[in-house]
C-alpha cells in the first residue's frame, strides 16, 4: 500500500515538473495560477508544522514536541543551517524525555 | 556545443556554487532519510522517493504525514500539491532549456527550487544552461546520497523516539517555511493554516485537514487575483 503511494506521488510530482516545461506559457502565466500556487506550500508548510508538532493521530496534545518546536524556531532566526535545526529539535526532544 | 561559449572562469564559478548547494543539500537528506526510515518506511522506498520524487518539501510531507500515522493517500495528495510549485519553475526556465527530444524529459525531472535558482540569474543562456545541469547533477548525487547514509544510519536504531526523530519533521517544515515568511501576508496564511489545521484534525481523518487547508488556501488566492 505505502509502494503503491509512494509511486503515484512520485510520478504527480514529476507530471507537474514536466507540465511546466510543456504546457504554454498562457496558461501558466495567469493571474490566478501566479498568484495562487505561490500560497500552498506556504498554507501546506504552516500546517504540517502545526498538526506534526500539537496532535497525535487525532488529538491535540502539548509534549516534548512543543519545546523542540521553540527550539527550531530560535535555531531558524539565527539562521542556522537546515540539518542543526532539525538536529537542534530532534536533541530538545530526547533530552527533555531522559528529566 | 553551447558550453564552449562561456568562460572557463564562468564554469568554475557555477561549478563551485553548484557543489556549495549540492553539499548543502545532501545534508538535508540525510535527515529526510533518517526521518523517512524513523516515520516506517522501508530503506528501498526511502531511496525511492528521493531518487524518483527528487523534491525535497513534497518529500518530508509524505513521510512526515505517514509517520504521524495518516494514510499514505493523503501524504501522497499533499506532496503533489507542495510540487505543483515547480510547474511555475518550468515557465521561467523554458527560454533556458530545450523545449524539444528526450534531454527536456530528463531536464523535467531535475526542475525544483535550487537549480531554477542557479540556472535565472545567468548572464546568457547558454550559461544558464550550463549551471541547470550542473547543479541538477551534483545536487541528485549527494541528495540521494545523504538519503541512503540517513536511512541506513535510522535503520540501526531500535526505537527513533530515543534520538527525539519524531520531533524533527515539524523542525524540517519550519526551515523550509522560514525563507518564504518574509512579508507580511505569507505570515498571515501561515498562523492561519496553521489555526485552521488544528481545528478541523479532531473531526476528520489524519491527513485530510492539510488538504482542507490547500482547498481554503486556493480559493483564496482565486479569488484575490479576481478583486
């Protein structure tokens, strides 16, 4: 099952790539497209960062989670590199469960 | 051969700006790949993603969002909806590339944020050219490298909730979110994705409240280009 996902994912991902380099540039270059596209990851980002850090399948929880989130956020603002503010959140995480 | 027109000391500089990238990048992999095994997902589909998928955002979603135990169908809508950003990609790089033949399907695959990055800001074409393929190769080497070295490493661990791995994927989307914060109204969708998400996770299956987020999140911005 997660294969067959998995696949189809990929092969979306790569039909979107494609489509940008065949389809006419008309279409791509309207208002509504240009302007909307930009949004979702924005959207999409925002809320995997706030259903992965505040529920659990599907309840809202507040652990661990919520600190190494505090921790990223400060690690984003000093602009530290992509893999310390993961590592960063990852550590506040497994410390704060050995107290 | 186009390349022979540009510089030698143009190839060298996008040649280095490329590796600086590419090393950068695969970096970031090894933590997809130690995120990717740690959500349950098997060192071949692992390998997979980043070989076939090959684009980081729509990556972490779909292992972030199996990993937090929604279905693989919603993780797979999501990471086709975070790529559909490289079809604009495409708009801007279509003067640069090959329009025609088999090199744009291959070219296709290399489209995402960091080689259109390199390829635009060139002085020519024929440079763009040359610094799209550069980074797109280096940058798949080490991406699906530091893939294979993260999953392996997470594959040796018992249990990923030791190392604090559960706690890395909200830490990854936030550092991809971070760069596109900088005015005033992404902020404003961000905190109110972000509220929206949480209200509905209670009703609806996991997964699916990101999808009510990039259906709010597109007639919003239909709408606005309407006005």
């Amino acid at each position: 099952m997660i294969w067959a996902g998995v696949l189809v994912a990929c092969a979306s991902c790569y039909a979107l790539k494609l489509a940008g380099l065949s389809l006419p540039a008309r279409l791509l270059l309207d208002a509504r497209v240009q302007r909307t596209v930009p949004l979702v990851p924005v959207a999409l980002l925002a809320a995997l960062v706030a259903t992965q850090t505040f529920a659990t399948g599907q309840h809202l929880v507040l652990d661990v989670r919520a600190a190494a989130l505090g921790v990223a956020v400060v690690a984003v603002l000093l602009r530290a590199p992509f893999l310390v503010v993961v590592a960063a959140a990852a550590a506040t995480a497994a410390l704060l469960r050995l107290l | 051969m186009d390349s022979a027109r540009i510089s030698t000391q143009a190839r060298r500089g996008v040649v280095r700006d490329a590796l600086g990238i590419a090393i950068a990048s695969g970096a970031y992999a090894v933590s997809f790949g130690a995120i990717s095994t740690a959500a349950g997902l098997s060192l071949l589909q692992t390998c997979a993603l980043s070989v076939l998928m090959f684009t980081g955002a729509s990556q972490f979603a779909l292992v972030g969002i199996v990993g937090a135990g929604g279905s693989v169908w919603a993780g797979a809508a999501t990471a086709a909806l975070l790529g559909s950003r490289n079809a604009l990609y495409g708009v801007r790089l279509s003067s640069i590339l090959d329009r025609s033949g088999l090199r744009r399907l291959l070219a296709a695959h290399l489209v995402i944020d960091e080689t259109t990055a390199m390829a635009i800001a060139r002085e020519s074409p024929a440079e763009g050219r040359f610094a799209f393929w550069a980074t797109g190769a280096a940058l798949f080497s080490l991406w699906n490298l530091g893939t294979l070295v993260g999953a392996l490493a997470t594959d040796l661990v018992p249990d990923p909730k030791v190392f604090g791995l559960d706690a890395a994927p909200p830490a990854a989307f936030l550092a991809l979110l971070a760069p596109q914060l900088r005015a005033r109204e992404p902020m404003a969708i961000a905190l109110a994705a972000g509220v929206v998400a949480l209200a509905c996770l209670p009703f609806v299956p996991a997964g699916i409240p990101l999808l009510i987020v990039a259906l709010i999140v597109a007639l919003f911005g239909v709408l606005r280009s309407r006005a």
